[in-house]
C-alpha cells in the first residue's frame, strides 16, 4: 500500500497538533488544580423514595437548628417534587436533587442557577436570591416526551415576610404541644 509522502507529512502535522492539544490541557489541570469532584456522594435511584433523606415526607424546604435552610428535590418524569417551594430572599439555600429515572438539567431563568441531575448522584449547590419573586424552574435537558411540561416553580418571598415550615410530629412521637 502506497502514501503519498505529503499526506504522511499532513497526518504527522495533526497528530502532532493534537498531541501539543492534550498536553496543554494536562499541563493547565496541573498548575490549576482541575480535578474531578472527590466528594462526589451516590445514591440509589430505585429506592430514593424509601431512603431517609428523600422520602416523601423531607421533600421541600427543610430548616436545622443551626438555621442553615436546605431545599431537596426529586426530579423524575416528568415532574419536580414538590412542584412548588417557598424560600426567603437574601439567604443562603442549599438545594439537593436526585433523579428517579433519566438524567434531568436543572434552570432557573434570572438566576445563576444551573445543574445536571444524573441517575445515582445527588447533585448540590448552593445559591442565594437577592430578591422576591417567581421564578419557573425548568428542565433543560431532553428527558422523554413529556420533557416540554417538566416545570416547577420557586417563589422568594422577602426574609421578614417567609415562615420556616414546620416539622410535624413522627408516627411514634408521643409529645403534643
């Protein structure tokens, strides 16, 4: 089999162009300390509703003793639960997702808020809205056919004017207030 020695010249040229490519991407990881997420936390997608942290019952907002608010959502086909949750504005929310089914892409327009929710992994982040209003909560990522009414919405309500939910009473708490 015969190659031109101009094509051998070529392919040597992007072999090597691609080799420089690869090796200014090593380096740059290096000297930036770009490395994949080390505390990356799974979960098992078939039982999340019978695990602890995204039953039925600690879906939504959630408030510790500490103050710290957290937010869980299960996306699934083709919905957010709970469809709709109520936050303060100017406060720090850490918001927990995990997929029941398919991965899901999370947005909130006007916000810089944006994940993927893959199948397995709980994805978290944590945001801040500066001011009140509404905001829809879509998924951006093709799901199935019913992706086009996969939507939930937030709404910020001013800090002075939010009500921390409260917890109820388990099965087996006898205390009543």
């Amino acid at each position: 089999m015969h190659i031109d020695p101009l094509e051998k010249k070529w392919a040597y040229v992007i072999l090597a162009m691609a080799g420089l490519f690869v090796l200014i991407i090593m380096i740059d990881a290096i000297f930036h300390s770009i490395n994949p997420p080390s505390n990356v936390e799974t979960i098992n997608s078939t039982s999340l509703h019978l695990s602890e942290e995204f039953a039925e019952d600690n879906l939504g907002v959630q408030v510790d003793d500490k103050g710290n608010i957290t937010v869980r959502i299960v996306a699934g086909r083709y919905g957010f639960y709970p469809k709709q949750i109520t936050v303060p504005s100017g406060t720090p929310l850490t918001f927990r997702w995990a997929s029941m089914d398919v991965i899901h892409g999370i947005h909130l327009p006007m916000t810089n808020m944006s994940t993927m929710i893959i199948p397995g992994y709980v994805a978290q982040l944590t945001t801040n809205f500066p001011k009140p209003g509404d905001y829809p909560l879509l998924c951006n990522e093709y799901c199935g056919m019913g992706h086009d009414h996969m939507w939930s919405s937030v709404k910020v309500v001013a800090k002075e004017h939010w009500a921390a939910p409260v917890k109820t009473a388990s099965k087996g708490d006898s205390s009543h207030e």
